[in-house]
C-alpha cells in the first residue's frame, strides 16, 4: 500500500458550505461541528500532509443506487416553507421529528454522499490509500427512510462503490450506536462484512443484538458487539483488537470503511460511554495498521468541542504526525475553554461492562467468525435487504451486479 517513501497518500474531502446547514434549534445534531474540525485541522497545519478536495455533489443517479427513487424525490422537493403539500410523505419516509425538514437538506446529503462517494472512486482508483470525509458516516438512513438524523446513507453508496472494484470490503462502526442502516443494506451478502461496536438495551436504534449474524448468503457476515454503560479505553481495546484481528485473518477484505462517530466518546451529550480521544483513535491506528485501502468517515457526536478535537486529533493519527496538546488559536477557539487543551480527562463513571461479560460476547463472536467461509462464494451480486418484522427479507431489489472491475 505504502509507496517507497513509507508514507501513505491521503485525501481528505470537505465541502465550505457543510457548517451552514442547521437541523434547527434544540437538535443535537449539529453539522458546524465538521466546520469547526476542518478549522482546527488547517490550524495545527495537518492540511498540508493531505490531498484536500471539495467533494462533487452526489448526483440523484448515484443516490438512488440504495436509496428508492420516490424518496430521493421528495428529499429533493420538500424544504420548510411547503411542508404543508408533504404531511403523507413525510411520515411514511419518517421526516419530521428526529430528523427535520431544514433548509437546503437535500444538498447537505448530496454533500456528505459526495465526500464518502468520491474517497472510494479515489482509492479504487489507488490514486490514494486512505480517504476521509468527516462529513459522512450517517449510518442509520434506510433505502426508502430518514432515520436516527440522517436522510442519505453515504456509507452504503460508498461501499457500492468499492465493490466495483473489490471483492469483499469492511464496515467497521465505532459509534455508540449500532450500525443498523448499513448492516440492514448488506445483511444477505458476504461481499460486505458489518462489525458494529455499540451500546445495547434501551437505546436507539434497539438493533444490534450478537444474535444478528446476517441471512442466506449473508450468515454470518453480520458482528455485532453490544455494549453496557462506562465502557472505557482498556475494555475496549480488549476486544476491538481480537475481533477486528481475526476478521482480518478470517475475510481478507480488499477495503475497509471505518465509521468514527464520536458519541462514544465520554461526556457526549447523548453518549454513555467513557472512552478518550486517545481511546477512540487506538481503534483508527489499529485498523490503519492493517495496510489496506481505508476509507475513514465521521458519524454521531454531540459534544461538539469534543467531536471537533477527535476528528483532528484522528486525522493527525492518520498522517502519523504528533500535534500538541495545546490546541492553536483558531477560528472557534472560544469554544474550547477554560483548558483550550486537545485532550481532556474521562470522567469517573462506573464501567458496567465487565471483564467476564465482555469475553463472554466475545466467545460468541468468535464462535460465529469460525462459520465464516475463508473468502466468500463466487457470486458477485450483492442484493439490498429489508427488515420485515422480526425477520429481514430479501427485498429483491439488484444492487450491484457484474463482476468486480466491470
């Protein structure tokens, strides 16, 4: 992967307007947050390590490869002011409470997918060995619904993506929440394996059990790792390692896709967990020292000071440059007192998830991963599946078909 310099190339996607979308007063979800990264990246002079490009808006084309035509229609049409013409749609594509109609949302997706989308045609082009978009990683969106603050699931487009190219690729999720839009997408296929790293038990979106291993062709090719309250560093680098280690070993992806969303980070205003900055990371150098074509996106986080300062602090990690806890001044300095530190302490929560219980799951997983063919079947087509019920149906729908490269 390396070129004889030992340096691995890296692109990184931001798109100027990206802070200026706003869900509305009170919502957590806060997209300055990538404006205020992208500042403190510039700042500490990372930029200049990086190939930074403006994202090209995801085409309805390349959005409708997941998503149904019919709701890429009506994210395309609605804004505030004719909210009324749409009351019947926007509850059947579950819009209006968690994830709001604002101004300019149809763009905010097309700049997030673009980011996510454009990473991959870059690494499938080997033009670059890691990409990221901070901008991307909403996980949670359907074919045909918004879901958990996102409307586009740039994750699933990005992955289809480099299955033109690769014959199995990751999906690695270090939000607290569970992963369940991409696992939901890919759940009947084994050219996609889905881990996900995730509180578990009244907790949204209540996906994500171990017992969700994926259907058909797809068995298996599901992980799920569900998590209690106060999990820190240690606890979970002890099983993020083993677990990622042996899928390596077991499902030789071609590509991975690491989602980083920063809600687990501690104190996230809506997060439970208690890992660090440097915690979260380990799990970034972890999976960049698996020396295969990386696609690196951003995710949950609501803390928005804290979600700023992991996303520099990981794309530093990804450069493999040291940067100093005293953070320069920049832009949005103000929001960074009384410390104006990078790194900040964890907090003294108690960590119920113990060691027993944690080799418990991961036993489970493992017993799973050992069903796993070495490399999957020959047939390359990758079908989209729904949730029906308890149960995940086929849905039918071809997403990607032809072999890898045509």
């Amino acid at each position: 992967m390396s070129r004889a310099s030992g340096k691995q190339r890296v692109c990184y996607f931001y798109d100027s307007d990206i802070g200026n979308y706003y869900y509305g007063q009170g919502h957590p979800m806060k997209p300055h947050r990538i404006r205020m990264a992208h500042n403190l990246l510039l700042n500490y002079g990372l930029y200049k390590k990086m190939e930074i490009y403006r994202p090209s808006p995801a085409t309805f084309d390349e959005l409708r490869k997941f998503h149904s035509d019919e709701y890429m229609r009506f994210l395309r049409h609605i804004t505030p002011d004719n909210m009324g013409e749409y009351t019947k749609q926007m509850q059947r594509f579950n819009v209006g409470e968690d994830c709001p109609v604002f101004e300019g949302l149809y763009q905010f997706c097309q700049a997030s997918s673009g980011g996510s989308i454009g990473g991959a045609v870059k690494l499938n082009k080997g033009t670059s060995d890691i990409a990221i978009n901070w901008a991307g990683g909403l996980h949670h969106a359907k074919k045909s619904e918004a879901s958990g603050f996102c409307y586009a699931n740039d994750i699933v487009l990005a992955i289809l993506e480099l299955l033109k190219h690769h014959r199995r690729v990751l999906y690695i999720d270090i939000d607290i929440h569970h992963g369940d839009g991409v696992e939901e997408a890919f759940y009947t296929t084994d050219r996609v394996l889905t881990v996900s790293f995730h509180k578990f038990g009244e907790y949204f979106p209540g996906t994500g059990d171990v017992k969700d291993v994926g259907a058909n062709a797809g068995k298996y090719y599901s992980v799920n790792f569900p998590l209690k309250d106060g999990i820190d560093d240690a606890s979970y680098a002890s099983i993020f390692k083993p677990v990622i280690g042996q899928i390596m070993q077991m499902y030789q992806p071609g590509a991975i896709v690491l989602q980083c969303g920063a809600d687990s980070l501690c104190g996230d205003r809506l997060g439970c967990f208690n890992l660090t900055i440097r915690g979260h990371a380990e799990c970034v150098r972890f999976v960049l020292q698996q020396k295969v074509p990386t696609l690196i996106l951003g995710g949950g986080g609501y803390t928005i000071r804290n979600v700023s300062r992991c996303w520099t602090y990981e794309s530093a990690v990804v450069l493999n440059e040291e940067i100093s806890d005293d953070l320069p001044y920049n832009d949005y300095y103000e929001y960074y007192g009384p410390d104006y530190k990078l790194h900040y302490a964890p907090s003294g929560m108690e960590n119920l998830n113990i060691p027993e219980n944690l080799e418990k799951i991961k036993s489970k997983v493992f017993e799973h991963l050992r069903q796993l063919q070495p490399a999957p079947n020959d047939d390359p087509d990758v079908r989209v599946s729904q949730r029906g019920g308890d149960e995940r149906q086929e849905h039918g729908a071809e997403f990607y078909s032809g072999r890898p490269g045509e």
